[in-house]
C-alpha cells in the first residue's frame, strides 16, 4: 500500500476536552507516525467546541472550529465523526444524523448507548454506516471487540468486572489505608479520578450503563438499562473492609451480566471477592472484565479504564479501522453488536429477589443477651443459616457489631428475613448487606 498515494481520510471531531484534546493531539503532531503505523493518512478537520475562547490543554492548528456540532456532522469534508461530549442530548441526534449521511461515527459515550442504543445501532445497521464504540467501556481494554470479534464462535455465558475507576480507587484506598469513604472520595476528587458531584460514578450508575453495553453485545438481545439492579458504595465502611480481609475477602463493586438458560440477570452492587482472585487484587483506578464463555473457559482483560490517555487509546483504535475500511473501499460490515437489533430476541430478565449467593451481613445492635439469638432465630426461619461470625470487642455501655457470613440464600429470604430482624427493634443502625462473589450459583 502506498500510504503517500492515498487521499487522507477526514475527521470531524466533537468535543476538546480531556480526551478530545488527546485524539486532536494525536491526530496532528503524531500524524506521520501515524501513518507510518497504520498505513493510513489521517487529517483532523473540523473540531467543534461549546466555547472558542476557552483556554486548553491542546488546540489544533489547521482544523477548522466551530461552535455548532451540527456542522461537523453535515460538512461534506467529514468521513468520520468522533463524539466526546457525551451525555444524551444532543449526543442522540448526532449519532442519528452520522447514520443518514453514511459517515463513520467513533463515540465514548456509554449512557447514549445504554439509554438509546437500540435506536442508534438500529440506525447504523439500516444506513450500513459504521459505528465504534470501544472506548465506551473500560478504556484500552479492548473488551468490545473481543466479545465481538474473539468470542464470536463462542458463547459467552458471564461477563463481570470492575467497570469504574474512581470506585475502585476509593475502595482500594479504603482497603489499604482503613480511610473513610468520605475521606477518599475528596482525595479522588482533588487528583480528577472522581468528578466534583461523583453520584454516576460511587452509585453504581456509570457501571450499570457499561454493563448495559457488554450484556447487549455478549448475549445478543436487547437491553433496557432500567433492568439493571444497581447500588452503590457510600454505605462500605472501614470496619466492612477490616472484616471482610479477617475473612479473606476484598470489597469491591462489580458489574455482573450472567447468562441463565434463556434468561439473564443484570446488576451492579458492592462484593466481596476471595483475595487470591485476580480481580481482588486490581487496584486503584484500574479496570478488569473477565468473561467465561462455553468453550474457551475464563478470559480477564485488565487496564486503565478510564482517562485521557487511555480513553483515547480507544478512540484511535476505531478511527484507524474505520479508515482502513473507508480506504480498502469498505465491503461487508458488521453489524455494531454482532447481529441485527432487529432480530434479536429479548431475553426476560431475572428479577434480583430471585437470585442466590452467599452474604456478609453487619448489625448494629445493642449489648444484651439474646441479640444473637434473635437474630439468629429470623435468618433460621426463612432457611439461611449462618457460615462464620465476628463478634467486637464489647466496650461498656456502647452498641457491638456482629458480623456473620451465611451460606447460600436467596435473596427474598434475606430481605424477609431482615425487614424481620430490624422491626424487632434490636437494630441501631441499618444492618450493612454485601453479597459474596465465591460460589455465586445465580
């Protein structure tokens, strides 16, 4: 290939800010070696900001700015349009409008996709444009394509990790250091792993949209994000992570899609993982998707999920195979999911209450005899019997913490049997649940 013969393909790019600035940094002072890797001469176009007059760490010489992103969509000197500024609205329209006008379309941008990503893959599919969006889940961990590409003679039967940075930096810290929640969350926040309002991020709502994505594109069927059971980790304190490593565990939150004959169940939520385990052990702001699939048994992707960097790591990756494409003269493409969204079946969803694991539980109740046995005698009658207990140090006059860790028990029994426990009056405090990711059978 004569990569000095080729017409340059042309880039529009929506958004400057922390990853925007990296793509537009990339695509120009790194353009010959660029070439010189791919093959492929790439030119940045037209960059479109919300305010031209902003200082930045980078901005591109030689593209033209604009203030409106309708422009970079429309303009005829466009092949693919990278969207960074994500949200829904006008992130939607934009993807939309790529797709009616056939031009490639590279987007980071996980809650367009998990809230509307039926109409925009339906989109791509109809035009036969093409759509990426690896740098929407997890960063440079290739995890997109893999399900997509690797495991496509496979079937993928579970698919879980840590899917958010800043959780897992807190946590981490929390586990190191025996800090408060509250404390690492304001040392993430002055580093920039945690935004200044964190809600997405230690709500478990950024994972639940990236576990939205990956459970669509492993198993082949339509999912509807509000499926998705979801908690958070603003409730994990430091005596929970004290007492889970007495017990061989880490804490960490975990977004799990599994397969379950033609059902599957979705959801985000702290769990303990054994500490010998691989994804126990991936800390700070790092990210780990592993899948188990029928036949090549387990796969774990590990990495920087999230960051200018890496995110635009992502991003690259498909602008140069989109360009490749364009540059080849394209020929037949793959859907964004694998298979049409309009044939694919929608699997029912396993309602939470339905589900079983084993679990950590926390209570805070007062210092007289018979607690244990009330407590005790409510798990007993629902079937849940108890594995293993911690009892503190009794100090006078102040409420003890008893920790248990039962056998498996489904979850209905469990919520029974608390709502049980706690209006009996014992309870000083709301008891702390976590679920345990050993011998997880749901």
């Amino acid at each position: 290939m004569n990569g000095g013969a080729m017409k340059p393909v042309r880039v529009g790019l929506i958004g400057l800010g922390v990853v925007g600035c990296q793509v537009a940094r990339i695509l120009t002072e790194e353009a010959e070696a660029l070439q010189a890797r791919t093959g492929i001469p790439l030119r940045l176009e037209k960059v479109a900001v919300r305010d031209l007059g902003k200082e930045r760490d980078f901005t591109p010489e030689g593209a033209i700015l604009t203030t409106e992103p309708f422009d970079v969509v429309n303009s005829a000197e466009v092949d693919i349009v990278v969207e960074l500024i994500g949200g829904e609205d006008p992130a939607f329209d934009l993807a939309i409008g790529a797709a009616r006008k056939r031009k490639g379309f590279v987007t980071a941008n996980k809650l367009l996709l998990a809230l509307r990503g039926a109409e925009v893959f339906s989109a791509f599919e109809k035009s036969g444009a093409r759509l990426g969006f690896e740098a929407a889940v997890a960063g440079a961990i290739p995890i997109i394509r893999s399900i997509r590409e690797s495991f496509s003679g496979d079937q993928v039967e579970l698919i879980q990790g840590i899917v958010n940075g800043t959780g897992n930096y807190i946590l981490s810290r929390m586990t190191d250091e025996g800090s408060r929640f509250e404390d690492v969350l304001k040392d993430a926040q002055a580093l920039g792993y945690a935004e200044a309002d964190p809600t997405l991020d230690v709500e478990g709502i950024d994972s639940a949209h990236k576990i939205t994505i990956l459970a669509a594109l492993a198993f082949e069927t339509v999912v509807d994000f509000s499926d998705v059971y979801t908690e958070g980790i603003t409730r994990i304190t430091p005596e929970d992570v004290i007492s889970a490593g007495e017990l061989g565990y880490r804490i960490k939150l975990l977004g799990i899609a599994r397969r379950i004959e033609d059902a599957i169940s979705l959801r985000v939520h702290p769990a303990m993982l054994p500490q010998r385990c691989l994804m126990a052990n991936v800390n700070g702001p790092f990210n780990a998707v592993e899948t188990r699939s029928k036949r090549a048994g387990v796969s774990t992707l590990v990495g920087r999920g999230a960051g200018g960097g890496p995110t635009a790591t992502a991003v690259l990756s498909d602008i140069v195979s989109m360009a490749r494409d364009i540059a080849s003269g394209g020929g037949a493409r793959m859907a964004p999911l694998g298979s049409p969204v309009g044939g694919m079946e929608k699997l029912p969803v396993i309602p939470m209450d339905e589900l079983e694991s084993e679990y950590y539980l926390r209570f805070t109740v007062p210092d007289r005899p018979g607690v244990l046995a009330q407590i005790a005698g409510a798990l007993g009658d629902n079937g849940i019997s108890i594995a293993s207990m911690i009892q503190r140090e009794r100090m006078e006059n102040q409420p003890v913490s008893v920790v248990l860790m039962t056998h498996n028990a489904v979850e209905a029994d469990m919520k029974r049997s608390l709502t049980h426990i706690e209006s009996s009056g014992i309870c000083l405090a709301p008891t702390m649940i976590i679920r345990i990711a050993e011998n997880d059978r749901d």
